[in-house]
C-alpha cells in the first residue's frame, strides 16, 4: 500500500491489493476509519478513495456492512493477450505493416548543429503578426460555435484560390480545395479514397518515404520509378493498366532535386488518362526558387487526372499542420465524405488566421523574406561544402526548395549508418539517404542536408565541425 496520503494513493493502493490476490473475492475491506488512521488523513479521503473502486466494480456495500471485493472484480492489470514474438494480437493488418515501416519515432535529441530536412527556424515564424490574426480570429462575433465544413474554412478556400492563381497559375474553384491537416494528411486522404489493398501505386526512387509508407501500410504496392537530373525517368513507366494511382514532386523531386522536364510531364499524364488513374502532385517546397524561374506546377498539364497538394510548413511552420489539396471536380464529393469520417475538420481558428494572412498580402511578403533568408543560408551551406570538402563530395539539388543531397565520393552506402551516428555523437545531425529508397543498390554514401532551421552564420562552424570528426 503506498505511504502517500492521498484518496488516489489509497485508491491504487486497495486496487493493486485486490489484483494481487491480497483481498480475494468476498473478503472483507478494513474499515475507512481504520485507513484513516494508518495513512493519518481524514475519513472524506479515504471515502472518496472507496467510492472510486465501488464505481469501477472492484468494492461492494450492503448497508451496515463491511466493504468487501466484488465477487466479480477486474483484474486492472491482467496482461493483453499475445502473439509469440511480444505483438498484440488485437493489432490490424494496417497496424502490423505500420510497425514494420516505422521502427521509431522522430528523435528529439538536442543537437549543436541539427541538419535535419524539413524543419524551419524558430525566429523566421512571424509571431506577432500570427498572434495578431490568430486572435482576430478568436474574438469574431459568431452566431455560434459548431462543427465547420470537413473540407475546411470558407473563408481560407476562397483566400487559397486567390494565393494559387498568383503563385502557382493554378485556375480552380474554391470548392476544389480542401485543407488538411498538413500534407501527410492529404496523402493518406488520397490513398484512402483512391486505393485498395493489393493495388499498384507508382513512386519516385527514391521517394518521400512517409508518402511511400502510407501507400503500402494501406495494403498497396510501390512500383519505385528511377529518377534523374530531369526528374521521374518516364521512358521506364510500368505498364499503365496494372496501376491504380502515381505519387510524384515534379517541380523538386525530393530528394535529388530534379525537374520534371516538358515532354516527361506530357508522357506521365498521358501514362495516367491510359491507366484511368489519378497522379498526385506533392509541391512540398514550391515556393523556394533561387537560380530558375517557378516551375509551373503538373496540375496545368492534367487538370482532370492531377491532385494538387500544398502546404504552409515550409513557409511558415510544419507545427501548424496546415495543408490543401486541389481536386479535379469529380473527387471532390467523395473526398470530402472520407475525410469527414477519420476528421470532422481542422482545427477552425488557425485555418481562419492564415485566411486572413494571405487576404492582406502578409503572407505572400513573408513568403519573400523567407525566400530571401534561405537563400543566404544556402549560399553559406554550399560555399562552405565546397570550402571544406572540396572535391570530396558532390552536391545536387541546388537549385531549389531548402534541401540538398550531398555524395560522398569515397565511401559506399553501407557506412552511412556509421557516420551519421559518429556526427550525432559530436552533436551534429546529418540524415541517410538510404531510407528514401525502396531498392538496396551498391552506390555511394549520400545525406540529405536541410538548412533552413540554422543561422546562417553558424552554418560554416557545423561543416568544419563535420570535416573535422569525420576525418575524410
């Protein structure tokens, strides 16, 4: 029994006593003056503590009795029934694919030098003008406070046709849109509504992994296309008929940086009209271009057979969780009644804030700092790669987003588990590629390298920290 005091200590103490064979069914409880004066608290907490197991089943009382352990009291720490191996045997086929493609979570280890792709600095987000639309939102006079659309915000629809039209050249309709929470969301949205189990699905190699895992953890399997310098090689599509849908980043293929080129965009919709199916188009990171010029999205080139996702994680911050997709017309029913089913609707506040972000022109004149900011940190990254590995390593994906893939020209892919964990001991993050391929080829050792959650100015001490503890 725990020497705490408290009605809960008491409570769990009587319960484990109970489920330990202590007080057997039909035994008789000692009394709550008699706890109380044991543990030295008032009969109120010893009371409480016994109207808990009473209303949990494991305590009856007739009147002018004793308490005793209900004849049929449960056992709160019975063991869940097992597989051999230690799984639960209540676990989905769903689940049991999602533990094999995902064998840890995020870390959140507290790194000197965090190169990790996909994070954004804490002081690019712009807090007061945030904080500011946020509680704009909060304070609108409302006839009430319900449920809101599944497909998202009315008023960040409409706001997102405009933004799209100038960013991207995208011509929708509001309608078409439909927010998530961030771009995972959207790709699990498409995979649930488009896929079933044993289907085909047709990936980048190497890939997004989570879209990847989404596919196959929903039963689908991945047809891994090659890719190049020009994005997903088209000349190597599978045959259009045994697949059911496409995932591709045309305008950055992540992670090699690649554009999709004209003639491969015309091939790969025409793949699609042959196949009856559908392509999802991730432009993750459309908004940063440094030496070319935007790079139209896919979906100009298919309306019909190309879903368009985007997201304010690079932009602002992926802890909002805030993201879209544009549909053709004919999915936008059927995806809206899916997502109603797994997510009633974002959450109506933020969606509301960003709404009024890009209504004012704020957002798009934060976009531009942003793009000017990351431009100085890739400057600094790529100058001090070439200043401090020289020829040692090759860098690719340069021309775009807030990422590169960096090769290293003398060591093979096998040791890049072994550097990775040699860095993170001196307090650096630098991130395999291996895990965003589907095929185990002999090559040479690569990392993704994201900058954009470092000061620039650091950038330059975290490459000659590297140099320095990798010993190339």
């Amino acid at each position: 029994m725990p020497k705490a005091g408290t009605a809960r200590s008491i409570y769990l103490g009587l319960r484990e006593q109970i489920a330990g064979g202590v007080y057997l069914p039909g035994d008789r409880l000692p009394s709550t003056r008699t706890l109380a004066e044991e543990f030295g608290v008032s009969r109120t907490t010893v009371t409480a503590a016994f109207e808990q197991l009473i209303s949990e089943g494991y305590v009856s009382v007739r009147q002018g009795a004793k308490a005793t352990v209900a004849r049929n009291a449960p056992n709160p720490i019975a063991p869940p029934t097992q597989r051999p191996g230690g799984s639960v045997k209540t676990l989905s086929a769903y689940a049991m694919r999602a533990m094999d493609l995902l064998p840890h979570l995020p870390g959140t280890a507290d790194l000197k030098y965090d190169f990790r792709y996909g994070d954004v600095a804490p002081d690019d987000f712009p807090k007061l003008l945030w904080r500011k639309a946020l509680t704009a939102a909060v304070i609108a006079r409302r006839a009430r406070l319900g449920y809101g659309h599944p497909a998202g915000s009315p008023v960040l629809r409409q706001a997102l046709q405009g933004y799209l039209w100038r960013a991207r050249g995208i011509r929708c309709q509001a309608e078409q849109i439909v927010v998530t929470n961030g771009s995972q969301q959207a790709l699990d949205l498409c995979a649930r509504a488009l896929l079933n189990p044993g289907d085909r699905v047709l990936i980048e190699e190497p890939c997004y992994a989570m879209a990847r895992n989404v596919f196959v953890t929903l039963g689908a399997q991945a047809t891994p296309v090659a890719c190049d310098d020009d994005g997903l090689k088209t000349d190597r599509l599978p045959d259009p008929l045994s697949h059911a849908l496409a995932f591709v980043t045309p305008s950055h293929q992540f992670p090699l940086g690649g554009v999709l080129s004209v003639g491969r965009r015309r091939q790969l919709v025409e793949w699609a009209e042959a196949a009856d199916a559908h392509v999802i188009e991730d432009d993750y990171d459309g908004e940063y271009r440094y030496d070319v010029r935007p790079i139209p999205p896919l979906y100009l080139s298919g309306r019909d057979r190309v879903i368009y996702i985007g997201t304010v994680s690079k932009t602002l911050s992926p802890t909002l969780r805030l993201g879209y997709l544009v549909l053709p017309e004919a999915l936008v029913e059927p995806f809206v009644r899916c997502k109603q089913i797994t997510d009633r609707h974002g959450a109506t506040f933020e969606q509301e804030a960003l709404a009024s972000l890009i209504e004012t022109g704020a957002y798009e004149r934060h976009v531009r700092k942003m793009r000017r900011l990351n431009s100085v940190r890739r400057t600094a990254f790529l100058d001090a790669m070439q200043q401090t590995f020289s020829d040692k390593v090759e860098i690719v994906g340069t021309s775009a987003g807030l990422h590169v893939v960096v090769w290293f020209n003398s060591i093979g892919r096998r040791e890049e588990s072994g550097l990775a964990a040699t860095a993170r001991e001196a307090g650096i993050g630098i991130y395999p590629i291996s895990r965003l391929f589907s095929c185990d080829t002999e090559r040479r050792a690569g990392f993704v390298f994201g900058y954009a959650s470092i000061e620039a100015r650091k950038i330059a001490d975290g490459v000659k920290l590297l140099y320095s503890v990798l010993t190339l």
